[in-house]
C-alpha cells in the first residue's frame, strides 16, 4: 500500500520523506491557505521533495473550467495529479482530462455508485473519505470494500485512496483490505510510529546496557 500525506507544510512533508515511507501527497485548498507562499510554488515545491504523484484541486465548478485549470497545474510539474470534485460536471472533467494524458483524482466520493461512475469516466484515483463517513454514524472502510470488489469485477485500473483518515486504525484497515492507497494527516503518520510497549523495551533496553557498559 502506498502511503500520501495529506498535507502542504514543505517541512512536515521533507521529514517523512527523508523517511522513505512516503510515496506521494495530496493537497487540498484548506491545506494549502494554512502555508504561506505562492500557490504553483508550494506544489512545486512539494512535487520536487517527494517525486511522486502530488494531488493539486481545482475550484471551478463547471467542466470547462476545471480542464482549464487542470491544464495550467499540470504544467506546474510531472508529478502533479489533478483533484476534481466527485459532481456531474467533474465526471465530464474526468472523461476529458482522461483523453488529454493528465491524471486525476476524484475527491469527496461518498458512495460507491460514485467511486464506479469516476472509475467508467477514466479516473486515475478515487478518494472515499472514510472518516467522514464515520463521523455520520456509517462504517466508512465499508465503502473502500465495496469499491476495490467492484474495480477488481471490472477491471478498472482506478486506485482506491483512502482519504478522510482519523487513526492509525484506518491505516490498518485499508492495508487489510488492500487499498492501494492511503493519504495520512501528519499527526497520524506520526502515531503509527508509536506504541507503549516499544517504549518500555527500549527503556528497558538502555537501563540494562548502563549496568554493563563499564565491564
């Protein structure tokens, strides 16, 4: 499973990535109004640090103008893949830009009935958000299992990010279930490093070395 952050902070992103656990990011316009700097600088930026595919949203809301716009951030950097909102008008997008050679991402998908229409329409990625379906009272890693059964019926070649990420625990759950993707906030990245008792080991561990260092 690939793992993205879902970030735009230049410096969260150059410490996961000096890591190498980190294949791609997906930005967003709340995550990029939190930094300051340029917008096509930021995603530059961003594309150089990781060398993988970089999620850039549009903000039109009607087909024409998102293919516009898709074609301006495509020509930011080679890495960056176009997020395009899961509405009529961006299944039309999607359909385009499929033609055109740019690659994209299906955002706010909610539903499979979605995640299949984005897949017919040549979607590269479609992003269920899990944690906001779980928010509403729905199991939200119900969706991804739906979604990669049905890609897997079909033949789709669309990958399955698991967005809206609340936990460690969604990170689990989507390599289980064989996601291809899952996009992390920093603070869950962060906590999937962590548990007690690797703590109390190493503790453990260096009281231990400290009785026997000096012999």
């Amino acid at each position: 499973m690939k793992i993205f952050l879902d970030t735009a902070n230049i410096e969260q992103i150059r410490e996961a990535a000096a890591l190498g656990c980190v294949d791609g990011v997906t930005t967003n316009p709340t995550l990029i109004s939190r930094e300051s700097g340029k917008f096509e600088d930021i995603i530059r930026e961003i594309c150089e640090i990781v060398q993988g595919p970089v999620s850039a949203e549009v903000v039109s809301t009607d087909a024409a103008g998102m293919v516009e716009e898709a074609k301006k951030l495509a020509a930011i950097h080679e890495c960056v893949v176009i997020k395009i909102p899961m509405i009529k008008e961006g299944v039309n997008a999607l359909r385009q830009l499929k033609e055109l050679g740019i690659p994209t991402n299906c955002t706010l998908v909610f539903s499979s009935n979605q995640a299949l229409l984005a897949a017919k329409a040549g979607a590269t990625y479609v992003s269920p958000f899990i944690g906001r379906l779980d928010d509403a009272g729905h199991v939200g890693m119900d969706l991804v299992r739906e979604t990669l059964a049905i890609y897997e019926n079909y033949g789709f070649d669309t990958e399955v990010i698991v967005a809206s990420v609340r936990s460690p625990l969604h990170a689990v759950e989507a390599a289980v279930e064989g996601a291809h993707v899952i996009t992390l906030p920093y603070g869950v990245f962060e906590k999937m490093f962590k548990h007690p008792f690797t703590d109390k080991g190493l503790a453990a561990f260096l009281a231990d070395w400290e009785k026997v260092k000096g012999r």
